[in-house]
C-alpha cells in the first residue's frame, strides 16, 4: 500500500505542475487611431451631431492561465463643425473572466470615465466629467488562426452632481495576427446613454495595432 500511494503522488501533482510549468499569458497592448468619432444629442426634441477624430491606447493583462484579466483604456477625440468644438475624453479600468478554448464567453465589469469639454466659437468653455461603471457580457471567437473575432454588449451608468444617465453599449470587432506578436484590428463601439428624454450617443470607429508580449 505505501508502494501505491508513493506512485499516486506525480499523477496528483501533474495537473499542479502542469500549470506552473506553462507559459506566462499574453499580455496585450493596443495602439488605435479613431478613423470616426460622432456624438449625437437628442434635447427636448432638439436634435443634432456632431464628428471628428482621435486616438487612444489599451491594455489586457491576464492574471493568470484560468481566465481571469485586468484592462485598461484611454482615448481622446476632438469633434468640430462651424458652431464650436467638443473634446471627448473617455477613462476605463476593469476585471473580467473569459472562458477557455477557441470560442470564448466571459464577463467584465470596468469604471467609466467621460470628460466632455464643450468649446463654443466666440465663448467660454462648458465641461461635464461624470463618471460610473459598465457590466458588459463578451463573446471571443478563434475564426482563423490567424483571425479573432469578438462582440460585447453591456449596461453603462454615469453621473455627476447627482445627475445620472444610463444605457446600453455595444462592440463589434476583428484582430488579424500578423505574427506572434504584432497584430492589426478594427472595432465599433456604440455608447447610447439617456437621462429621462434626453438622450447621448457615441459611436467609435477605431483602426489600430496590437502588440502581445509572451505569446509563443
């Protein structure tokens, strides 16, 4: 019996050193230029939009093999037209969990940020800086080897001063793997957040390059 138990204990182990001897995962970092930028008000029956472009930078970094993850993001984008200019700043920081293997189903949750600074010509500027969190659910799909294609819907809440405004957003995208570590992707972000019956919507179009740190 000792004989038996002796040799049970690399089979119980296995899985145990099996994972301290895999590789570290990836860490990703996204460098994108917002080819759109639009943001459209809906005021007591007043209506209208205004667009323009920008750029931003994101990162994930997986905590471990199992799934878990922290990211982070920040961009900028400056709107104009004949009636002035508005620079739309967003922050967001958040944990999530994915599901192994080539299609991907997992939860995320992330504080939001918005800082909007409106730029009247021939006045002074108006800002507003709510802030909030977001509930997404995500989906991430192994097309290709080489193609990644991914979708998020979620729940965003924002306020400040007490004033809240709340909504649905939307993601659609697609990452090419170049090589092992360098990578091209483009996705479409829709944040559609309402307080009462006013409405404001952004929509993103970002084009961008992906650098993955440990891939092998």
């Amino acid at each position: 019996m000792k004989i038996v138990k002796f040799a049970a204990w690399p089979l119980l182990l296995a899985p145990a050193l099996a994972q301290a001897a895999a590789p570290p995962p990836s860490q990703v970092f996204d460098v994108y230029y917002l080819a759109q930028s639009k943001l459209e008000i809906d005021s007591g029956g007043d209506s209208g939009d205004i667009d323009g472009d920008g750029f931003g930078v994101r990162v994930q970094l997986p905590l471990s093999a199992s799934g878990f993850r922290l990211s982070g993001e920040y961009q900028t984008a400056t709107l104009d037209d004949d009636g002035g200019k508005i620079d739309v700043d967003q922050w967001r920081a958040g944990a999530g969990w994915l599901s192994p293997g080539a299609l991907r189903l997992g939860v995320m949750a992330e504080y939001v940020a918005l800082d909007l600074e409106v730029k009247p010509d021939g006045y002074g500027s108006i800002e507003v800086k709510p802030d909030g969190y977001g509930l997404h659910g995500r989906v991430e799909y192994d097309a290709l080897p080489q193609l990644q294609l991914y979708g998020q819907v979620g729940y965003v809440k924002v306020e400040e001063d007490g004033d809240s405004s709340d909504g649905l957003e939307y993601l659609v995208g697609a990452a090419f793997s170049v090589n092992s570590w360098f990578g091209l992707f483009a996705d479409y972000r829709v944040t559609d957040l309402k307080d009462g019956g006013d409405e404001l919507k952004l929509d993103d179009l970002r084009l961008g390059l992906r650098l993955t740190i440990g891939a092998r």
